[in-house]
C-alpha cells in the first residue's frame, strides 16, 4: 500500500514538471524568445526561380527575413542560377550554394540594382573607394554576428564592376562585410568578384577556407580583422592582389589587422576565368606594367598595422612576390613567413617596405617594421629587374630581420652599368617594386636596416647578369653566413654603403669578416 502511495506521488510530481515545461515554453513562445523556426529555408518556398533571368534578390530577401524572425536558419539555394541585386544578411543566418547552384549578380538597369553606398564620411580620403563601402555588395552585412556563407556551388558578380566609378545601382563587390563576428566562408567558387570578391572590415572571428576565387580585382582584402584564419584557398587575380591583408582608416580609427594564419594556399595570376575552367591560360600583357598581379600581401593600406601573422605552405605562380608594406603610420610586428614556393615571379619576390606616405589623420607617426621571419623560401625564372628590396627610410630602420633557407633563381639579363645607379628614396610614393625600376643588385638590395641576420641563402640566374648580388645601405648589425651567391667575373659581390658591424661567415668567395665598418666600399 505503501509503495502504491510513492509511486502515484512519483507520477504525479512528474506530470507536474512536464506541464511546467509545456507551460514555460508557451510563455516564452508567445514573447518570440524560444520559438524555433524550420532548419532551412528554400529559396524557392519564397519565390525564386532560378531561371537566370528573373531577379530573385526579393524572394531571397524575404527567405532571410522569414528566418532571422525565427531566431535564424540556413537560405538554401537548390540547383538554379538565381539573379539578384543586393542580399541582405542578418545575424545567426547562413547562406548555402548547392552543387549546381549559381547566385549571379545581375547588371543594373536603368539605374535601378544594387543598395547605394554609405554616404561620404571626413575620413573616405584615407583609402580609395573601395574600401570605404559595403552596401554596393551581392551580399552584405554590417553589425552582425554567427553568419555563414557555404555549400558546393558559386557566387558569379557577372554584373559587378571592377571599377570605383560605378553607375547608380552598380555594385562592385561579390560580399562586404564590416562589423561583424563569427564569420564563416567555406567550399563555394567565386568568379567575376568586382573590386573585391570579398571586403571583411573589423570582421572578428573570420574563418575562410578552401574557396576557389577566379576574379577581376582583388581577392581577399581583410582589412582592420582579428582572429582570422584562412586555409587550403585558391585565388587567381590576374589585375590586383590575391590574399592582401590591411588596416585602413575605414572605420574612423586606426584598428590593426592581427592574430590572422594563412596557410595551404594558392595564388596566380592566370587569364580570368581559366583558373575556374582549368585551362590555366597566360596571355594577359596588358595590365600593371604589362605584368599580372596575384600575391599575398600586407597594405598599403596600414594605418592600424599588423600585428602576429602567420603565413606558411603557400604556393605562388605567375603573379608577383611577397609584400609586406608599412606606408600610413601602422606597425609590422611578429611576422613569420615560411614553406613557400615561387614560380614564374613578375616582379620581387620579396618586398618589404616601411615608408612615410601617411595617408590618414595627422596624429599618426611613421609606422615600425620589426621582427620579421621569413624562412624555408624557393622561388625560380623570377623577373630580373628588381631583386629582393628591403627598405626602411632615413632615421627609420626595418629592426630585427631574419631571413634563411632562402633559393632565389632570376632568369637575369642585368646589364653591368645597372649596379652603379643612385636609388632614390621613394619616401611618400606608392609602395610597388616597378616604381623602383632596375636595381643596382640582381639578388637583394637592403636599405635602412638594424639587426640583419641572414643564413642559407642561395641567389643566382639563369642567363648571365652584370650586377652584382647584394647592396647594403645604412644597415647597422648584419650577420651573414652560409650563403652561395652566383655573380660574373668581374662583378663585385656587394656594394657596400654606411655598413656598420658586419659580420660574415661562410660566404662564396668572400673571406671571413667580423665585426667590420665601411664607410663606402666593394667586395
């Protein structure tokens, strides 16, 4: 009787927590806190074609506003080509591209298109256009958070222009984003991207991986971000930069771009559309001092600087080289680079650059570069006119430089009456090796530099060349050892200028030299 008596007690006290669930998830239900939505949400359910012709952008507006009402969801885009203008996201909302699935920016008509950008602000002079808009975008979203952008299929800016002098409802960026965090690109194509295929603004917590991008501009700009991570990407960006991290003055201060890895990618700069198609065509001689582009970079844009990256098992082919860039005030600290390879080179494959353009508000000093690793480099049938150019300016030396482990083959050509010219500074120009024209040294000129350490160094050409392999100007504390340098008969192995503590240990056809000053001198 007894245990009839704790058992109906049992049964009833449980009826009773089950009906204050019910009862709880009612009145959170009814104030919209706890009510959950479908999983995904077809843009076709919403209207959406996907016949190519008709502009969908209303029905995929109307997919994610029904989502965002639920407390988010995925926007899922079945096989279709589906024209659009400007999408707009919202936070805890991903988008998903199918296998066979095409979201096509559509060509404005009559004015009408794409959302306007933001109106100018006293800062937009800091940085060009591009960089100061976001709503011009196929797809765009500002102060959000948890937002995703994945599946198998692509994103074609068909209708996107590359240009910054764009009609009333143009759009020229595939995605810009600014202001948001937990963000997650993954697996879709990007072809035809406009001015950037993506433009990440103070965007925190940003995941990119493994994206085919075969654009018209740039790439990747990754501008003002923390916490960025982007991995096994490809990126073919025959007229601007591939992978180019900054930290403009877009936001109305200066925010630096740090804590980011880029790591197991691709970039080139292959005729558009062939590296999507496979073909992988070199016929372009028409952009960029009749070169392509493509690389991985940092600036110009750098009012905020760059702090703690990362850059390892990059593969670089038929575009230019590394480039790092300190222009705008901003500092380069905690770099290392490492594990690349080189092919095909268009201009230096290393460049590094702290100047004084400062373009931004008056405040803001010339900017640091230090503690820089780049190691474990190859690159071969590089362009010979310029070399490595490491070069900080007058009173501002690059600091703390560690190069090693580093084969360099020019196709060379050099003429010797090269390496007597006078380099000009260059201080406040646009930081780009062309603007250097042919250099004094085939293999690397460094200017401006305390703390240089340099080992396992091999530089050489293919064809003969009269310069000589190194320059050093105004470098204070260099320690040189292990290093093979390939130069004509009776070609000096280094110009010397303003050196101070030289120290070099087992250099090809240089005797041994410790702690030694030259004013001015060869060897």
């Amino acid at each position: 009787m007894m245990q009839i008596k704790q058992n109906t007690i049992r049964t009833l006290k449980s009826i009773g927590i089950i009906l204050c669930l019910l009862l709880t998830g009612l009145f959170y239900s009814s104030k919209g806190i706890a009510q959950s939505g479908k999983a995904f949400y077809n843009v076709r359910d919403y209207g959406a074609k996907g016949d190519s012709v008709t502009i969908d952008g209303p029905a995929i507006n109307a997919a994610i506003q029904a989502a965002a009402q639920k407390g988010g969801g995925t926007i899922y885009f079945p096989p279709g080509i589906y024209a659009s203008y400007s999408i707009r996201l919202q936070s805890n909302i991903g988008i998903y591209l199918d296998q066979g699935a095409i979201l096509l920016g559509a060509k404005e008509k009559s004015g009408n298109g794409y959302d306007a950008p933001e109106p100018k602000t006293p800062y937009d002079a800091y940085q060009d256009f591009g960089h100061n808009h976001w709503k011009n975008s196929l797809i765009w979203g500002i102060g959000l958070h948890d937002i995703s952008i994945t599946g198998q299929g692509m994103i074609w800016g068909k209708g996107l222009t590359r240009s910054t002098n764009q009609p009333k409802g143009g759009g020229n960026k595939a995605i810009g984003l600014k202001y948001c965090y937990n963000v997650t690109i993954s697996d879709i194509s990007i072809l035809h991207g406009g001015h950037f295929a993506l433009l990440a603004t103070g965007v925190d917590n940003l995941t990119l991986h493994n994206l085919k991008v075969d654009t018209d501009r740039d790439g990747f700009d990754i501008d003002c971000c923390k916490n960025v991570r982007v991995s096994d990407c490809t990126v073919n960006s025959p007229f601007d930069d591939g992978i180019c991290l900054k930290s403009s003055f877009a936001l109305g201060y200066a925010k630096p771009t740090e804590n980011v890895t880029i790591t197991n990618c691709q970039v080139s700069g292959y005729d558009l559309g062939t590296l999507m198609d496979g073909t992988f065509k070199r016929t372009y001689s028409k952009y960029s001092d009749k070169t392509t582009t493509g690389r991985i970079k940092m600036g110009t844009e750098s009012n905020g600087g760059f702090k703690n990256i990362t850059i390892s098992n990059c593969v670089f082919d038929y575009s230019r080289g590394l480039a790092l860039e300190s222009v705008d005030g901003g500092p380069i600290e905690d770099v290392t680079i490492t594990n690349i390879t080189m092919r095909d080179i268009v201009n230096a494959p290393i460049f590094i650059r702290l100047g004084a353009r400062q373009r931004g508000p008056d405040t803001i000093p010339i900017g640091v570069v230090k503690r820089v690793i780049i190691s474990n480099l190859v690159a071969y049938n590089v362009d010979p006119r310029h070399g490595v150019i490491i070069s900080g300016i007058e009173g501002h030396p690059i600091e703390d430089l560690q190069l090693s482990n580093i084969r360099l083959y020019y196709k060379g050509g050099g003429i010797k009456d090269s390496m007597s010219r006078i380099v000009p500074e260059y201080t406040k120009d646009y930081p780009e090796p062309y603007r250097w024209k042919t250099m004094p040294a085939y293999g690397f000129f460094i200017r401006h530099v305390r703390n240089l350490k340099m080992h396992d160094i091999q530089t050489s050409f293919i064809q003969p060349d009269g310069r000589p392999p190194f320059v050093l100007d105004d470098v204070i504390t260099a320690n040189l050892y292990d290093i093979q340098a390939k130069k004509g008969e009776h070609t000096p192995w280094a110009i010397l200028k303003e050196v101070e503590h030289l120290n070099m240990f087992h250099v090809q056809g240089v005797e041994n030299l410790e702690n030694q000053n030259f004013k001015s001198g060869i060897l």
